[in-house]
C-alpha cells in the first residue's frame, strides 16, 4: 500500500479487474539464487506488473537492482544476474497504476541496521500504517519512501531487543493488516504470515535449497517440491541449520483471502490441496447448479472467465464455445489519438468471434464484476456482431464493499454492486439476465458446507462488508493527506 | 524473405512453430491514417513480432517511422503518430527470427522514383529475386537491403513504362513467388495478390475510407466493414476517384496457403465466409471421426490447439479440460544462466494443471508438429505430473517439406515428420500413441469433399511435396552467399 | 551537403561560426583499424561534431556503426569497437546543424557493387550534384540518402569501366565542387583530393600500415608519421603491394581553401610546413602591422583568437590578458525558458574576467565576423564589466560571399559584411573602431608576396568573391526542392 | 565525501588533477527557480561533472531530479525544468570518480521532518561523521546514503529543538569539518559555511530574488549581483522577510582553503575583491620573482597553467607561446584497447605545437603537481617534439600532505612531493630543472606579507602539514570498513 494515496483509484476502463498489491519470492542457499528469483517472480508476474525488483547476499555484500515493468523485459540478461551475486535472495512484483511508479517505492527494501543489513519483500496492507510513522517521524525518524512496508523496518531498527528475531516479533505484534513478508538478513530467509493468513505464502525446496513464494506457480517454474503453506501468525526462519517454525500469535483459525481462488492466483496454483482451477470449476458448476437458463452455447470472458465456464458448461450440458477472442499482444495502454477513433468502437484486447455468435442465445461467463465497464462493452461487442441473447453469470457474488489488506478496489462509488441493484446492474450492462453466485455457493465450491457466520473461514469482506480487521489509518489520511503528499512527490 | 539468408533457420526450442513473415495494412483517405494504421498491424501482430512500420503521405512528402519490437510498444504515443501525418499510410510487421534485425530491413521500403515516391510492404517470398538482383546489380544498381521486396522496387524504378501501374504490372510479370503487396504512391494505394492467391490479402471500408489488410481481423480492431478477398492475381488500385481492379494474368484457380487456415490466421478472421475458429473446430472434429482413443479427457496445447481440441471433445464426448496453464507475460526470451537451472526443467511458457492431470488418460490436442521439440517437452511436462497416458492428436498432417513462399519453415533434417516415421516419432515425442488428420480431411473440414489432385484447392506442399512453384533461387544460392553476406553485415 | 537543403542556413545565435562539413580518416593494415580510426575522428571533432560513422573491413565482410553525437561519447567503448573487426577501417565526422539528423545520411556511405562493397567518406561539397542525380533516377537509379555524396556512388556503381579504379576515375570526371575522399574496397584503400585541393587531406605512416586524414593532428593522436599532403587531383591508392599515385586531370596549381587557415584547422595541424597556430599569429603580426590603436590590453575571443592575439601583442608590444573566460563544459544548445531569463544576459559560453577588464581600453582579437551576433555579445559583455573602450580587430577580411565547396557559411542577407559597410558594422557591434586584416595582409601573413590576382593562391571566395568552380546547382535548385524533400522527409 | 570509501583513491593517469568534492546554489523568490539553478550549476561545472541534482518548492510540495553528468546534458530541457515547479529551489554538483556513482548519493537530499520537508546541498567533508553515525544506528536510524550529509539531516531529525534553526544550530555544534551548505525548507533558504570558512559559499541578489552560490561566476551567468560572501561561522536565512545573520560560534578569523585560489575556482570568479585570475598572474610574477632561466619561451599545461604563465611572462620578460594545444572534446574516458595501441603515445587531451616547440628552451609552467604523472607525460611529449630544454616551474609549493575537509586528494604515498625530493622529481618528470613557489610566494600573491605561522591566513595543510581541525573519523574508519560497505553495495 502506498500510504500517501490511500484513496488513488485507477479509472482504466480497459482493464477493469481487482489488482492485487504484490507477488513475493525468496531462496535460500543457492548458488542461482537470483536467476531462480527472476523465474519465480516471471512465475508470480500475473500479481503485479508495474515494477520488480531482486536483492541478493553474497554472505558479504547486499546487491539490488529495481526495476519498471515486466521480470522478462527487465532481468532475462546475464549482465542484470551477475549484479546479484550470492546464495541468497528475495525478490518483489508490484502492481500496476496509471501513475508513474517511484523507484525508491519498489521493493525489496533494505535498510543497514547495527546488526546488519535487513531486506524485506511485503504483499498486503497495513491497516495503522499511517499512526505509526506519525510517532515515529514526530521522533526524528526519517522515512525515505510513501510505502507501509518502510514503517516495518523502522520499527525492526528502534526494538530494543538485542536479537534480529525478537525485534521482528516486537514489530509484527505493533502492526496490523494482511501481510505475507519475506525477509532476508546476512544470516536468515524470513517468511511471515499475518494472524489471519490473509495474504498468501508457501514454503518450497529444491535439493538443499528453501525457497518462500506467494503461490506454488513459482515453485513449479523452478522445479522446485511444494511443502507446505506457511501457517497464519507462523514466522518461518530458515538457516544453514535448517527451518525453524515460531508462532507468536494466540492460536486462532485462519481465515484466507477469498478472491485468491476466485480471481488472483493463477489456475494452476496449489491451495489446501486443490488446483486453483479446480475451485474455479467448482464456482461454474455451483453457479450452473442455481441457475437455470435456456441458451445454444456458453462463452467466458477470457481468459479470467474459463475455468467457470468449463465447468458450468460441464453441469447444465450447453457447449462451450470461444465466443471471444483474446489478442495475446495486449499488455500496453494503446493510442486512441481522437473521439472520432474511440468511437469506432476499437477492439484492442477482446475481439467477438462473430461467426460462432450470430443468431445464437449466449451465457457470458465471468468471475467477478467490479465497476462494470468491461463487461458492458463485451456484451455490446456480441450483441454487434449478431448475438441473439446475452445472459451474463458471475462466479461470485455483488461486490460491495473495498478491501484494505493489499487489494487495490476502487472508491465504493464506482463499485457497481456497491450503488446498484441486479436489476439495475442488468439493464447497465445491457443483458438479458443477470446472475451472481450466492455466498453460500462460493463457500460449497470452496469445500465448505456452508459460511460459518460467526468465524467465516474466509476474508470475505468484499462481500459481505465484514471486516476481520478494523482499518485504523483511513480516519487519519484526512488531515495527514497534505504532509505525506511532501514525500511522494519527491521523485529521483 | 531475406535473400542473404535464404537457408538460415532458428532453433530455438521453447517456440517451436512455424512463422509468418509478415501482415500488412493500407488505408486510404482517413485523417487518421498512421493511428489506424498502427491499430492494424496491432491486430496483426501474431503475423510478425521483430519489428514493425508506417509510412504515411500527407499530400506533399512521406514519412516513416519504423521500430524493432511490438507495435503496442511502439506506435502508442502521440508524440510518434504526430511523426506520420497525411490521409494515407501502408504498414508492416516483421516475424522473429533469433538473430538482430537490420532496421534498414524493416518494411514499408521507400523510394524517391522519377515518377515520385512509392511505398511497399510485402508479405510472402519470391523464388527468383535473387537471380534478377544479381543481374540488375551488374547493371549498376545499388540495394541497400538483402530483402526479396526490394528486387520489386527496383524493378519497378526501372521499368520502361511510363505509368506506374504500368511499371507495376512490368515488374509482377518478372517475379515469382508467394506475394500480397499494398503499396503507396502520392495518388493511390495498391494491392496485389500472386496469381495463386497464396498469401492472403482483404478489401475493407470504413465510411469514404478503403483498406487493405492481411486479415479481416485488422478490419474488426477499427470497425471497418469486410467488402470482399483480394483475389488471386489481382491489382486493386484506390484512388479519389474510387477503386479500380486490373487482373493482369491469365484466369487461373486460386491455390490459397492451407497454413492460413491450421495455423496462421487469428481464431477471429474470417476467411472464405467462415471464422477460421470454426474451420480449426471442423478440423477436430475431422480428427475425431478419423481417430478412436478411450481417454479421462481431452486437453490442448494451448492457445494454438484449442479449437480442434473444442471440436474434438464435441464429437467424441470426452470432456475437454485446461490440463496446461500458459504463462501471458512470455514473449521475451528468458535467461537459462546455467546447465543446472536448465536441469530443473523450467517452464516459462506452459505449466501443468496437476490437479487435472494426476492419474488421467489425455488426449492431447495440437494443430501441428514441427521439430517435435515442444511436443516432447509438454508431454513430458504431462508425465511428470502424474498422467496415466498421453495420446498426442493433431488437427494436420505430417509436415514433411519446407516452404518458399513466405513461411520460415527450418531444414527438412530437422522436420520431425520429414525423417521419422509415424512409430519413431511416437517414440520421440513418447506419447502412448500419435495420429495426424489426413490430408482429406484437411479438406473435408475446409468445405471440400477431397482434395483435387490435378488442381489441389490450397497450397499445401509442406504436406504433400507439391509445389505450386519452382523456387529458382535455391540452386543460386551457393555460388552468392558469400558476396551478398558482404551487404548483410552492414549494419546502421 | 545535403542536396534538398542546399540554401538552409542555421541560425544559431550562441555559436555564430562558420561550419565546416567534416573529417574523414582511413587506415590500412592495422589490426586495430577501428580504434584508431576513432582516435584519428575525434582528433578531428573540430571538423564536425553532429554525427560520426566508422566502416572496417575484415578480409571478407564490411562492418559499420554510425552514429549521432561526439566520438568520444560513441565509439569508446570495447564492446562498439568490437563490431568493426579488420585491418582495414574508415571514418567520417559530420558536422552539427540544428535539424534532426537522419542516420541514412551519417557517412561513410556503402554500397555493394557488382565488383564487391565499398565505403565512402566525403568531406566538401558537389556543385553539380542535383544536375547528375535527376539525370540518374530518370534512368531508374533508387537514391537512399539526400547526400551528394551518394551521386558518388551511383556514378561509381553505373561506370561501364570494368576496374574500380577507371570507374573511380570516370565518376570524378563527372563532378564538380570541392572534394576529401577517402574509399575503402575489398583490397585497397584510396584517397582523392579534388583538381584545385581545395579540401584538404593528408597521407600517414604508422609502422607498415598507412593512414589518410584531413589533418595531421589525426596522424599526431596516433603517434603516425607525416608523409606528405594528397596533392590537388591526386588519387592516391594503397593496397598490400604498397602506394600508387594517379593523377587524371592535367596539371594545375592547388588553390586550398584559405579558411583552413584562418579557421578551421586545428592550431597544432602542419599545412605546408607549418603549424597553423605559427600562420594564425602570423596574421595577428601582420593585423598589428596594418592597425595601430592606443590600448591598456589586448584580449581574444577565445579559443578562437588566440593565437592572433598573441601574434599582435608580440609586435604591438601592449600586453596579453585573459579578458574572457570560456566555460569548457559547453557544447550543447542550454534552456533559456523565458524572455526574461534570455534577458538577464545569460553568459552560458563566456564570461567577462572583471578584474581585468573594469577601466580598460581593449583591444579584442578575433579570426572572423560571420554574423556579428556574438561579436556583438561580447562587446556588450565587455562594455557592462567596465570596460573605457573596446576596439575590435579581424585577423581576415570581411567575409561578404557564401561558400559552395564544403563550408555551411549563412544567407548571404545573414553575413554581416555582405550587408554593411565597416564603419556600420562598427556601429551595429558597438566598438570604438573595427579593423579588419587586408587580403594581401592574409596572403603575406601565409607565406606569399601577394595575392596573385591571376591565379590567386588560395581558394577565397568568401572576401573576393572570386569563385573557382561555378556552382552548377545553384540555378536547379528550387524547381527541384519540392520533390527531393519527399525523400529527406523520409526518416528511419 | 562518501563514508564508505574514505580511503577510495582514483587513479585515472590522464586526469591528475585534485578534486573539488561538489559546487552548491540556492535562489529564494524566482518563478523561473529551477531554470537559474541550472545555470548556476552549469557555471559551477568544474567543481563537479559526476552527478548533478536540482530539489525545488512550489508552496505545496517538494520536487527533485536528480541525474548522472552534466548539467548541460540533463537540465536543458523544458520538460525537465517543468518538474521542477516553484520559486525556491536548490542544486548540487558532484565530483566526478571512476566508479559508477549510486543515484541515491546524488544531492540534494531530502527528508520528510515532523516539522514539514528539508532539502540540503552540501560542499566539503565532515571529519566526524562516521562516529556520530555509529551512534545513530545503534539507536534505531536508518541511513539511505553513504554520504557524511546524511549525518547532518538525521541530526537536524532528531534535535530535540522546536525551530528548524535551533535545530540547525544544534547540528552543527556536533559536526566538524569543511562545510559549505544550502538548505532549503518550506519556508527558508538557508546558507551556512563552517567555523573556518573552509569552502566558499557567497550571497547574490537578482532584482527580488536572493542567491547562494559556491562561487561569483554563478550569479554572473544569470547576470545577478555579488552582495558578500558569507563569513566563516555565519548561517544566513532568508526568508520572504528578508536576510537574518546568526553566528552561533565564537569569533575567530576566516581561513579559507588556498586552493579555491590556486587551483579551484574558476578565474572570473572574484574572491576577496579579485578575481582569481589575478591572484594567479600574481602567483605566476611571484614564482618569476624566486625562478631565474633562461629560455627561449614560456608556455603553459592548458587551460590550468595559463594565468601563472601570462604572470610569470610578463615579469620575465620571455614570450608566452601556446606551445601545447588541448582537444576542448575530450571528457569522457576513450577507449585504449590494447598495449600497444597505448604505447604508440596517444595523446587525447594536449597535443605539441610542434612548429612552435622545435629546438626551443622552454620553460613549462603549470599551478601544481599531483602524483606527476600527467606532468611527465607532457614532459615527454614536448621532447619528443623536439624541445632544447624543458623547465617546468609550479605556481604553488608541493603537495606532501592529504585533505580531509572536500578536496579529494590521492593516497599519501601517491603524492610525488610527499615521498621524494625535488631532485629526484625533476628525474622523474624529466626536466631540466623543477621549481615549486615558495609558501610565502604563495601568500604574497594571494595580498599577504607573509604566511602568519601562529594564526594561518590559510588552510594550507595540504602543503604544511598543518591541518586546522583533526580528522576524527581517520582511526574509525577501518573497523568500520566492512558494515558501512554492505549499504554501499546496495544500488538501486
């Protein structure tokens, strides 16, 4: 999270999807250690496209290149890997805003305490963030960047406890958020996961090496045997003596972030035993099992709506057809120089197959509907090209309500469901029918009987406006706004 | 094609397919020619991703702007559409090879003609350019490119005739090969097709303004509606005064590149009336009636067997699964720094589905084979996570022969299907077994009852050794390697 | 020269000096041909600092790198150099306009004739190069660049001679104006100087390989020895059998141009036995013999009225002071956002030395007056620091004609002399007198009795207006600016 | 100075020449304050060409760029100079090394305090800022830079004072060493120079506008007025109320560094009521004074010998010729790519004037010797060229002893004069005969009687070994070597 910009929210009506904060990667004892995090972070590339970055210890030296845009544009060359020397390494994607991205806010952060030095990679959001650094600048500290992850270190460089370990646990028991953090230090690869395990993380190993990463994707790129997710509240310290295990936390039950099998990880990715594909699946056959709608063939938006479709198509018996055509080349804001070209109506990223839509009764399959845009002009696009009926289904539910543990939601006015009946989604969007997954539809498909409504087993807000965290800082970025905004317009 | 060049075949084995050489676009009178020019070859863009330009007039001079790499991450700013002003623009994309393109070899060419200025962009090859270059270089002229498309230049600069279309029609009847040409002079804009209609070429309008573009997909991307195919052997000329057709040769059959339809094309173009997703769905479906395999499910090589997968699963009702996740953010190589980090396997592009794929008998679907390197890698892939039995299925036949008209297809000895038999390459590729669709029902599922042996309906020499026309060049180019490498080495 | 920019004049106020249009360098049988071709280029930077572009060749492939800016900021790194493997190498500096330069025109030229490649490099200027050019694309010649230079080429490329030498021969037979060149083939090296010399090239020993330059401070760099100066009309060819001298034209006497003296050459450079400082002071004595002028001190322009100033301090006997200091970090074209910044009096080049200069009577030296802008400027400057009297004395005539053999002098309505007479000139610069050295003053300071009126020693247009080629161009020039401008609208 | 690399020497033979650490500038109340920043850098360019940055401050926020090279190079562009809104803004240039320098080190540096932002630009070297950083990072704060700056911002932070200035005044009651700084707040702009007034800082005025600069050829260049310099030990804070004087410390008399005069400063720049290139005709007339040869001429090492040259001729009563002429292009290091082609003598800075130096006695004169590598060469060179005799005399005494106060001297036992003889210098650079200025040459040229042995006019150490404040950080420093180098390898 950026703290100066708590409220930014990218208006992109190309690209109108959930944005998750980060992906994080780290090894641990080998000779390869940076081009394996190169690989894992391309694998992990999906959680975030502005910027990445690689620190790396050689058992002497720290070493860090950050960089903007893609792993593959910017560490595919021997050169950028021979800066990174050493067995060890941690590795950061970040999200993509319109904005231009500061380098001084891409992590790993490293900091040189008087133990030594410290490099942290962070996914998620500090919910008091802001408080914090206020006492702590009113002190004299000096923040260097507008990111929630510096008030971490900071807090890790004023313990007064003597060992790198305790000063960590001190700081993890002051913050609050959804966090998965993966550190390194000139001894230990340091992986932690926030009481509520709402940010993802997974322990690897690959012959004698451990490897931390967001998803299993990142393992598998590598080669590397997945071992277990990393428990919530659990600090994981691996060492040339092995793995170490802390819990320092009171015992509670996790409570995962839903949209990671909804929407963020990668259909591939291991959760809780299961393909991330296979939940998604599951989503399009519960969904096929609540509704019911006469049509000649099922599409998705792709490629985000698939694995849903696949799997309603499987239960309700209609075809799947590829009703739409995705151009692989997207990727880049693309000129649309006049009114008059906006107005052709340009099909940059989506393009309809029109001879498998003309004349036929369509179900568009989604995973999810944020302010709408994208699905309004897809809809368009098939009614254009001759589609005779579109009835769009969702494989979730209405989201109302923004997320402040790494997800980057837009302002509640612009979240459709937020100001918006179905009905009035329907006619928005311009469909036939309209259909969302129940709550308790998501719950089944994700192996529960039903939502447990006193401890949901799921972070799932989003939904249902029930916040396992309180977000302290937003009542404080009023007044703040001004002083911290000196900061983020410092460039270099 | 590049002259200097004719043998050279990359080999790299994470993108083992076939390549285009290019797509083409022409618009003309529209104020913003360059920026729908560039929204053209930005659809086109599975044609040729090396490089890419614009060459615009503006009703007194030319411009040109031309760029390695992406259109989408070249001709997106105003800054470099401003450079290309004027009502007309013609464009081209460039395919990848592994090696560093000369910018003087990046289309549209241009040149300063007694007449005025001409601009060309070339999708196909010739099979004698290299015999009239070595002539008009006796003579005393001077190439600045090791292109094919320059010999039509010059040809055309020295033509005798004193219209243009004239010395156009000279030239066409001196060159051989597969060609759709779009050119543009200070009057018109031009497009050609061979006079077997091997590469493809489109007519398309959008209100006062005409196009002409390699597929109908750069239509769809503007808005543009699809008039009619530039057929075999015609010269469409544009100009205020409206469209003209000039069809200089003998009346012959059209003999379209059946790689246009299997492999090339975008799922969305349409072709001959029909979406060339549902031609590629025909050829599965095509396969399954020729094939009978007991299966758990079907699954593709994505994105490029998904249609015949589709088709496939359609008519043997074995569900279709997505067994294999692909990797968006590929498209740049990726470093490999050591043996060891090669060992592990790593898998840039594709990763396994493993939930899907444990323990399950697969039918893999495919639309091609070429050096079989792929194909071994992802069944392997498949293996290794735990598939009971993969049987490899394509939606085409053997590829035994190489092309001159316009595909890099490598050296018949590295053609898997040129050197082993069926059983080998099952073995090879080690699948539990290995079926290709037979060259008729090539036809069949492209609308013909069978292939016509005397006047076979496509170009289809990769599979049966027939070749439409002679390529002459390749006894030449032995003796002219070395002196034409001179001119290949000079770099700008 | 630029062919369709034959009358544009730059118009920088900041640097009014003439232009020269390059330098050029070979050398042959050295096994570092590259590197020091680019000590011997930017040993003569002076002579051009737009652009610069090096051609080796290795025994069997040519190489070449061009590009825009200093050699030293382009050509001194390993990894460069590498690129241009051989024993034999050419070079060419362009020279700075303010246009944006199109890196087809940066030199050396190559091309790949019938006989094999060869590389050009061109400094001076055609005076019938249009004439010979609209007559070659009549005749379908393609012309890439809009450089005079290239009609060189063509010429060379369309000769029916079978040898390279006669064809070089019969090409200089069809051109007019001032001409350096230095060729590079497959075999030999080959230096021309035009029938009056009026550009000047010189001939080098470094061990058993031999070195063509426009100057010996490119022979000093390099620690080779000075031969001998290319004679007028003298073509010079060096192959591994040694040198050769061919002389085509009938004999005449060589008529330098006299601003190599004056002007253009580096102090250190030999011209006929002296160094170029040794005649620059000489004109300075002379000044002081012509002018006498009650003075506390005599200051220069620096660094270009250096040594004239010393030369008139000598024999005037009033002392020397550094009155201006240059600030050496200058050389790019510096922001002046605003009317009010420009009129602060910006000293981006010099500064006054106040100390010195407060209650003086100065007498500022300088080479030339072109435009009198910076003349101007520095008097102000002068006259604001406290100076009692500034007198400003010209170690050359008034320059009243413009330059057609290879010199970018401005408009005629530019030249400040052309326009004025001294004592306006005077009062427009704003001395208390102005002196400007006598041709004869030139003639005798340089080594003659006089001027001989006959046949004048020097090439010296520019004071006399005495023009030995008549510039055939001049009167084709706007009939045809409009459609040679298609071609140097072309940008790559 | 860079903590981290306190014993960091470099070595360049081509450049042997002392360092300047960086030249500062500050304007308060200018709409175009980015833009005369960038000039006034531009002005001060020869005290530093490495890095150069700019922080500005609109009323609202702060701004920074900040770049590798120079000036001219980086801040010439309207787009540049427009992210630099504001009417206060401050700028730095830094020295140049041969290592690559990491941009976070660039200044000005800037932090985001309790009492709102602070921007520092600072000339010289703390000699205790490694111990006072020591303890800092014990007790929780986090560096970002290797700088000793750093130190004086966290000290600023941390002040237990409410006022910005008491905070300052804090800072500097714990800092020793050179220090010329310029500071700038939301509010302020501040200039302070240390208690010696070791490096220079003077005070300018453009109509409403203050100015602090390094040096007066700053204000010159945006025509600005010289008010004063400030005095040693004097903080002067100018806010829109005006300029407010504090002197914190004790009285005690200036005593400025002596090689602002000899060697530093450029020589327009007026110091003391003189320009400096006064004072160093002065030091050339003195050294004539003490030096009797005989010689046919005097010539100078460029540009840095030649006032004292001009001075020492003028006195002598021997001409002053320009016996050895310098290549205004060379800055950037040049390619030597092998032995030999170093060992053929290339001579990319000076070239002899061979016409002038033939057979000549000459006497060289130069402002001072380093390590005399450069002055051996040139030695070398004139005698290659034929010189009778070369004399070398050095406008200033030998330079035994190392800086500590921004000056980057080379290692003691690299200074010649530190570890040999006169006469054994003379043989090793090669000359006839070697003559240094005495130290009360020095200080009567410079307007003193003599050197005051109890009270020094001067910070001269570096030639008597007396140095005004001791360098505390000298013994920390090896201890202190490894950690403080981890955050030296990190770069971003």
């Amino acid at each position: 999270m950026t703290i100066g910009k708590l409220y930014y929210k990218s208006t992109s009506v190309l690209d109108d999807r959930l944005k998750e904060e980060c992906g994080i990667f780290g090894i641990y004892n080998h000779k390869d250690a940076a081009a394996l995090t190169a690989l894992g972070l391309h694998a992990l590339q999906h959680r975030g496209q502005e910027a990445c970055g690689i620190n790396s210890f050689d058992g002497k030296n720290f070493y860090s290149v950050k960089r903007r845009g893609l792993v593959g544009d910017n560490f595919t060359s021997k050169k950028i890997i021979d800066q990174l020397p050493g067995n060890c390494a941690i590795g950061h994607n970040r999200y993509s805003t319109t904005g231009l991205p500061i380098i001084r806010n891409i992590q790993p952060f490293f900091a040189d305490l008087h133990l030594g030095g410290i490099s942290i990679a962070h996914n998620g959001n500090l919910t008091n963030a802001i408080q914090i650094r206020d006492r702590m600048v009113k002190d004299g500290a000096i923040f260097q960047t507008t990111s929630d992850t510096e008030t971490i270190i900071q807090l890790i460089a004023k313990s007064k406890r003597t060992k790198i370990i305790d000063k960590i646990i001190d700081t993890i028991f002051q913050v609050q958020g959804g966090y998965a953090l993966v550190m390194m230090t000139n001894k230990k690869l340091i992986g932690i996961r926030d009481p509520f395990g709402i940010r993802p993380l997974v322990l690897g190993k690959l012959n004698s090496s451990y490897i931390l990463a967001s998803e299993t994707c990142a393992l598998d790129i590598i080669g590397a045997e997945f071992i277990r997710e990393i428990e919530n509240g659990e600090i994981v310290v691996i060492t040339k003596e092995g793995i170490e295990s802390i819990k320092p936390f009171p015992k509670k039950e996790a409570r995962p972030c839903v949209f990671e099998y909804i929407y963020f990880s990668r259909p591939d990715s291991i959760i809780n035993g299961k393909s991330v594909y296979e939940y998604r699946k599951n989503l399009g056959r519960e969904l096929a099992n609540e509704v019911s709608i006469e049509a000649d063939l099922i599409s998705s938006v792709p490629d985000s709506g698939n694995p849903a479709a696949i799997g309603f198509s499987e239960v309700s018996k209609i075809s799947y057809e590829m009703g739409i055509i995705r151009n692989h080349y997207v990727g880049r804001t693309f000129i649309e120089p006049t009114q008059e070209i906006r107005q052709l109506g340009v099909k940059l990223k989506h393009n309809p197959n029109k001879g498998v839509i003309k004349n036929k009764k369509i179900i568009l399959v989604d995973d999810s509907i944020v302010r709408g845009t994208t699905s309004k002009k897809i809809v368009d696009m098939l009614y254009n090209s001759g589609a005779k009926e579109v009835h769009m289904v969702i494989s979730s539910p209405p989201i109302k309500y923004p997320d402040y543990y790494g997800i980057d939601t837009p302002d509640v006015k612009e979240l459709l469901a937020a100001n918006h009946s179905i009905e009035e989604m329907k006619k928005i969007i311009g469909v036939k029918s309209l259909h969302f997954l129940s709550i308790d539809g998501v719950y089944k498909a994700l192996g529960h009987k039903k939502r447990d409504a006193a401890n949901p087993q799921f972070t799932d807000h989003c939904f249902t406006g029930e916040y396992p965290i309180k977000p302290l800082d937003l009542k404080n970025q009023n007044d703040k706004d001004n002083q911290l905004s000196l900061l983020s317009n410092v460039r270099t």
